[in-house]
C-alpha cells in the first residue's frame, strides 16, 4: 500500500562522518553505529534513558556466579525477509564478530565471552566460542569472568545477528540495499554514498505497531558548520553535534533546542613515558597537570560544551562516581605553588626551563586547547612548548611508535557504562597505550576487578585503579564531552544519556 | 569523391580568407582526425606517470587505511593487510594495480567496503558533471555576455562597476563565497535549500552551481572585454564600419570569432579551476560528487579511490584540452598543425 507523501512521518538525520560500512560486525565509527541500530537489534536492547531493557531477547536469567547467561528468544521475532529470528542467527553473529578470518574490527568488546580471546587471535576455531544455541529461541552465553556490564555488551553492533543467507550469497558485499536482511525496528532502501541514507519501517519487526516513524533519512554532515546551516534551513530535524566554537551562540540563539547532555569520553593529553623528558619523571609530569585550569578551558574556551576533567573515567558510569584529587578544590594560588615545588623537584627552573613538545592532530580545536595548555605552562611554570600539528593518519602513526612523540592528544570514547571500558587503554598490554605506560600494580588492579562479581568490592578497585594514575600521571585529563545535538522543538520521545544512543522507533514527529 | 573534396576546399577557403597558408588547404577531418588520434595516443603515457607518481606518492604519506584511535589486534590487522595485498612489495603492488587497471578494475575501496571504486566514481561523476557542466555553462554565457556588455560599454559607469565586481569574483574564494551564500540565501532568506542534492529538484543546484561558476565568470568576463576591445579597435573592423554595415553586423559577424580566441583558449584553465573548485564546493553543500570523495580519499588513505579519482580527472583534462583546440581549429584553422 502506498501511502499519501503527507501522511508520511520522515526524520531527517544529520549523522557525521559517512559510514564505512553497515555491516554490523566491521563498522566501527559512531555513525555506522547510530544506522545499524536501527536496522538491526540484539538480544538486548537501551531504553531511551539509556537503561537495559529487553532486544530480541525478552528475558533472560543469569548463573549465580555472574557466568551463565540464558537468552529467551521472542516467539514474534523476525528478519525483515519475514523468516523467523532462531538462537543460531545470533550464534553465527557472535562468532563471526570473534572471527579474525572475517576481519571483525571490535573483537575486545567480546573479549569477556569464554574462549573470545583466543578464537580472535586465531588460537582457536569460532565455533569454540562459549555462545550456543540448545534449541531455536534459547542462546546460553558462557563468560571467562563475571562482567557486571555484559547485557549492555548485547546491544552493541559487535554482538547483533547475522542474516546467514545473504552472507553467503554476497559475503562482505550483503550490506547494501536490496541485499541487507536485519531484524531491527527499520530496513535499508537506499545507499548514495556520501549523500545519504535511506531506511523505512520493518513491518517485520516485531513491535512495529508501537513504531511511529516511517521513514528516516541519515545525511552525511562531515562539516558542522554546514550540518548547523542545514539545521536551521529546515532540513534536518537532528544533528549529529554543533561546532564547538559557536557553541555559547547556538545556546543563546537555538536555547531549548540544544541538549548538551554528559557523553561517555574524556579528552586527554598523553605522556610518553618511553623517552625523556617524560620517562621516570612523575614530578614533572604532576606539576604540567595541576598547572593546567580546566575550568577556565571547558567554560571559557570551549564555552560550557564539555566539562572539566581531573580523570580518565567520565562521569554517568552507573555505581562509580568519578575519581576527584583533592588539589582539583585548592585555590589556584595553592595549586600554582604546590606545580612549581614539583616543577623545581623534577630538576627544571627558569633558567633550565622544560622544553616539550605538545603534538595534536590538525583542528581549531585542538589547536586553541594546546595554545591555551602552552601558555598556562608557560605563564606558570616557564615552560617552553613547542606547539606541533600533524594530519590524523600521520599523528595516529607517530604516536604509535612511542620514539616520536613527547605530549601527545588522545581522545577516547566508551562503549559501554563501565568503568572498564576506560581504564583498561592504559593497561601496559593495551594495543592503544601510547604512552607506554607500564604499572603491574595498576594491571593487577584490573585484573583482580575483571574478577570480581560484588559490584562495591569491584567499584572500590576501580577507585584504587584511578589513584594509581593520579599518582602516576600517565595522562593529564582535560575534558569529559558532552553529547550536543540539535533536536528541533517536534521531535518528542528523545531523551539524552551517557552513551548517546538514540533509536528511531522511540522518537515521534509532531505536525510542524 | 574528388567533387565533394573539392567543394569542401571551397568553403573552407572561403570561410578563412585571411590565414590562406598551404596547411589550411588539407581536408579537414583527416587533420582533425590525425590530431586527435595523436593526442589521446599522448595522453597515454601522460596518465601512467600521473598514476604512477599518485601511487607512489600516496604510499610515501604515514599511517595506513586502517588506522584509527582504536587499534586493532595484531592478527587482524595482519589479515586486512593480506587480503588488500598490503603486505607485499610496493612494486608488486604497482604491477598489481596496473595490471587490474589494463582490464578496466580499478579495484576495491579501502574505506568503503563493499563498494568498489567504479561504483563509486560512477556514482559520483555524472552528480559532478552536471554541477560542473552547469558551472562552465554558466560561466560561458554570463562571463561572456557581461564581458561584452562591458566592452560596449567602455569607460562609462557600468563598465566600471562590472570590471570591480569581476576583481572581487577572482579574487574571493569559494570557501568564503559558498558559506556566505547559503547564510544568506538558505537561513536569513530561506529561498533555497543550504544542501544536499536532488532532494529539492533544481533548486539545490542553485547555489553550488553559482559558487562555483563564480571565479570563472569574473575571468571570463574581464577576458572577453579585453579580448572584445581589442578586436573592435583593429584595422578590419574599421574597414568593415567602413562599407557602412551595421553595428550589430561588425559585431557578429566579424568581431566576435576573433574575439571569441583567447576566451576559448582559457577554457582548459577554467575547466580545471572548476574541478578544483568543486572539492571545495562539494565538500560545503553536501553534494555527493567525486570531488569529494578526492578529499575524504586522501585523508582516509583510501589508495584506490584516490588513484581512480585522480584518473578520471587526468582523462578529463586530456579530453577537455583536446576539445578545446579541435573548437579552435573550427573558428581559426591556421591552429590546426600541419
């Protein structure tokens, strides 16, 4: 049945970057993520708040040692070819996002499934894995350890279904329209690269009655100054962000319409603890943290879009308050005075002043934060900092090698609540710890609460693990983001939480 | 056979009175046909250096397609490596390329999986070449027509403002112009849309099509009234005034196809001032060509894209220079080699 165009409700999405890919288990960017949500569901799923809630799986019981979970399929669960949804599909998605031989870009997010580590490093064939199907609508999960945050790893992309058909039939080619089979609330019509991305309602899907949207279009807003443009032309009705630097005019202007909400990243400058002038030297390294004033950048500079940091863990991790150190609430003379009695410990003076090099990938942004950095250094300690700006993929690679770099930019976002989704970047195994840091107590730390199944016993470690990096200061926390989208004033159902995630079958347009 | 030949002497003859040298005298579609044989022939070498050079070149810039701040696992990152060849030699790798590309493939893209190159660039091109045939077009009449306004004009009041417009149209770029206009027209007016394409129909070339013609169209118009000037003061078009025909006459049939040369000539210029300047306009409307693709290409080191992009737009140049000098020969056959 074709309906009129009017009474056609159609969401106008601004979504970033182009995805690279739909294909659930390869994707890694954000917004590859935000589409295949919709065209896909887990076995969990994230209420609008951000909460656990049922998926594909309607209920589920968990072992008492936290290392059995049991999934009950729904009995209405279907592709969006018409075909039943079984455990197998869900089975076959599992090992084939552990699978190095498919290439899979997020086999970490899957680490804690028994025998993950080792199919994903090729030691054991997939079908090890510990996820199997006893009949078509069970899925029992075994975990190597109890992990407190596991139902949220199910409603990541990594863990969705795969349509087994169409793998077959186009191996990596299945994810474009006409080919993808997914069970998610919506379907993929139309792909024009870089222009955009066409999905309509499921009407397989089996709460599509309770779906008010019929059609969404995701465009590709690479530049956010162009995104804005188009927001307030009329012709997008959500953002993916707004550009930092016009951030206090889009509040001033667009007030009701912008929701700045915590988001679950930090964005931090690393040391390089491999090479001086960084290695062994944690007093230097302590006074260049508490010489910075992060309240002046997260509310002058990046004009109250982004919030102070003084740890790697944001805020919003459900039972874990984010580490404070107690020199965050000094006065700044005191803070000032306390960095300079370091600087003068770790051997430097103003007549044998630091000289550091600060590196950052080319943007305004970055570039205003370490001009500001340099000159707080500067002013306050008498450093001199030679300020460097790299292309991405060039900065990416000398951070990499550890013998390039001195400072360094880092930016991190979580994939799940939990505090383990950052802290362990800084584990010395860590394929991202370009600051090569390097503390058998901080690993035992995280070890022992990748072990622990009482969740005040694990948050107290956690706590311990962040004491060990005040203390160490691999890093020097600059700012937590905030999420900040544009959502105009009909849009109702949208709710802001820490991971971000928005699906399309929970929002509803209002006449406008 | 010989009667046809003979008569297209004639008029070729008659058609060129005043460039009467013994090259003009051979038949015209041989010559022509010759000349274009022999460019695209020497475009052939032309382009495999440009490929080789954009390959290479590519290979030299750090970092990898499959770097990000999230780091893959050693086994996985060896696995993509082998299933893109990137763990061979760099030269077996060239030979590879150029191997696929002999039979037309221009291979798999490394940022867009799933997609291949072709599909890509076909995809995009005929979304860039209508805004760049738009553009030219445009360029062509307006440019043109203002130019000749100008010449006609000269010294009064509008020659004057139209030549200090067309000094601000070369001298602005489009990274200022295109933000500008959609500020003005798309969000304080709101007449047409700030992007995207083919949502809206005509009206989302509107703006894009102006940002981009707008450099060529000052050019193109400073070119003519100079060129236009130039003619009109020469000696025939005294004589021509002299036999007492009309204004209109002189101009078009005597003044414009000398006059016509130069601007001719800068089209090849333009061309590619159009294609460079559709990465920047592309990227700020949101349109899905391949300038943009050229962009992200080379940010995200996507090897092929970049190399396939870089392709069509050599082939595009070559094509459009040949163009141009078969127009030329068409208005001044004393151009056409011997």
């Amino acid at each position: 049945m074709v309906l009129p165009a009017q009474a056609q409700s159609v969401l106008r999405v601004g979504n970033g970057a182009e995805p690279e890919t739909l294909d659930p288990h390869q994707g890694q960017g954000v917004s590859a993520g935000n589409i295949v949500r919709d065209l896909y569901e887990g076995l969990t799923s994230q209420s609008p708040s951000g909460a656990v809630a049922g998926g594909a799986a309607e209920r589920w019981e968990v072992s008492a040692d936290g290392r059995v979970y049991t999934f009950h399929l729904r009995p209405g669960a279907r592709w969006s070819s018409g075909e039943a949804v079984t455990a197998d599909d869900f089975v076959a998605g599992l090992r084939r996002s552990a699978d190095p031989a498919a290439g899979a870009r997020y086999p970490e997010i899957l680490a804690p499934i028994e025998n993950a580590e080792d199919v994903s490093a090729g030691r054991l064939p997939p079908d090890r894995l510990g996820a199997v199907a006893p009949d078509a609508h069970t899925v029992v999960i075994r975990l190597a350890q109890p992990t407190p945050y596991f139902l949220q790893v199910l409603s990541h992309p990594a863990s969705f279904p795969v349509y087994r058909p169409n793998l077959l039939r186009y191996g990596r080619e299945f994810a474009r329209p006409g080919r993808l089979v997914g069970n998610g609330a919506y379907t993929l019509v139309e792909w024009a690269v870089q222009s955009r991305i066409v999905l309509v309602r499921n009407r397989n899907y089996w709460d599509d009655a309770h779906t008010a949207i019929d059609r969404v279009e995701y465009y590709p807003t690479e530049d956010l100054a162009s995104e804005l443009k188009r927001y307030r032309a009329g012709e997008l009705d959500l953002t993916s962000a707004i550009p930092m630097a016009q951030a206090a005019w889009v509040r001033r202007t667009l007030g009701a319409e912008l929701h700045l909400a915590p988001y679950l990243g930090t964005y931090f400058y690393g040391f390089n603890l491999a090479r001086a002038p960084f290695a062994g030297n944690a007093n230097l390294r302590r006074a260049l943290s508490m010489a910075v004033d992060r309240e002046l950048i997260a509310g002058k500079l990046l004009q109250g879009a982004a919030l102070p940091a003084y740890g790697l863990l944001p805020p919003g991790m459900p039972g874990y308050p984010p580490a404070r150190p107690d020199w965050a609430d000094w006065p700044a003379s005191r803070r000032i005075a306390q960095a300079r009695a370091l600087y003068a410990q770790a051997g430097y003076s103003d007549q044998h002043p630091l000289q550091v090099e600060l590196r950052f990938n080319t943007s305004e942004d970055n570039r205003r934060i370490a001009l500001l950095v340099a000159a707080m250094w500067q002013q306050r300690l008498g450093v001199r900092t030679q300020l460097v700006n790299e292309e991405w993929k060039v900065f990416l690679q000398n951070r990499r090698l550890r013998s390039a770099t001195q400072a360094f930019r880092v930016s991190w976002i979580g994939d799940y609540a939990d505090p383990m989704a950052f802290a362990r970047i800084l584990r010395s195994s860590d394929g991202r710890n370009d600051e090569a840091y390097d503390s058998p107590a901080y690993d035992a730390l995280l070890a022992a609460a990748s072990a622990q199944a009482d969740a005040p016993r694990r948050a107290a470690l956690f706590a311990q693990a962040e004491q060990r990096l005040a203390a160490d200061t691999p890093i020097l926390p600059i700012f937590h983001y905030l999420s900040k989208h544009l959502v105009k004033p009909y849009v109702d159902g949208w709710s802001d939480n820490p991971l971000d995630v928005h699906y399309t079958k929970d929002l509803r347009l209002r006449p406008h | 056979m010989r009667r046809s030949e003979n008569r297209r002497h004639r008029i070729r003859d008659k058609r060129c009175r005043t460039g009467a040298g013994a090259a003009s005298f051979r038949p015209v579609p041989a010559s022509v046909l010759s000349l274009a044989l022999r460019r695209l022939l020497g475009a052939v070498p032309t382009l495999l250096v440009l490929v080789t050079l954009v390959f290479f070149l590519m290979r030299a810039a750090p970092g990898g397609p499959f770097d990000r701040e999230r780091t893959l696992p050693p086994q996985i990152e060896a696995r993509l490596a082998a299933e893109y060849r990137l763990d061979q030699p760099l030269w077996r790798q060239y030979l590879h390329y150029l191997g696929r590309l002999a039979h037309g493939d221009l291979g798999p893209s490394f940022q867009y999986e799933g997609f291949t190159v072709g599909e890509l660039i076909g995809s995009g091109a005929p979304v860039s070449a209508e805004l760049g045939g738009a553009a030219l077009l445009l360029a062509l009449l307006l440019g043109g027509g203002l130019g000749c306004a100008a010449a006609l004009a000269r010294g009064s009041a509008v020659d004057r403002a139209l030549m200090l417009v067309s000094m601000l149209g070369i001298s602005v770029p489009n990274y200022v112009t295109a933000p500008l206009a959609i500020l003005l027209f798309a969000v304080l007016l709101n007449w047409l849309p700030a992007g995207g394409w083919s949502a809206h129909g005509m009206a989302d070339a509107v703006l894009p099509v102006l940002a981009l013609a707008l450099p060529q169209i000052a050019a193109i118009a400073r070119l003519t009234r100079a060129s236009l000037l130039e003619v009109l003061g020469a000696g025939f078009i005294r004589a021509a005034r002299a036999h007492g025909l009309g204004e209109a006459r002189v101009l078009l049939g005597h003044a414009f196809k000398p006059a016509a040369l130069p601007v001719l000539s800068y089209l090849g210029p333009a061309a590619a001032g159009i294609l460079t300047g559709s990465v920047v306009v592309e990227q700020t409307f949101g349109i899905p060509g391949i300038g943009r693709y050229f962009v992200q290409g080379a940010l995200n080191r996507d090897y092929t894209l970049v190399l396939g992009v870089v392709l069509f737009y050599g082939t595009l140049i070559v094509l459009f220079n040949l163009l141009v000098d078969l127009l030329y020969g068409w208005l001044d056959p004393r151009a056409l080699p011997a």
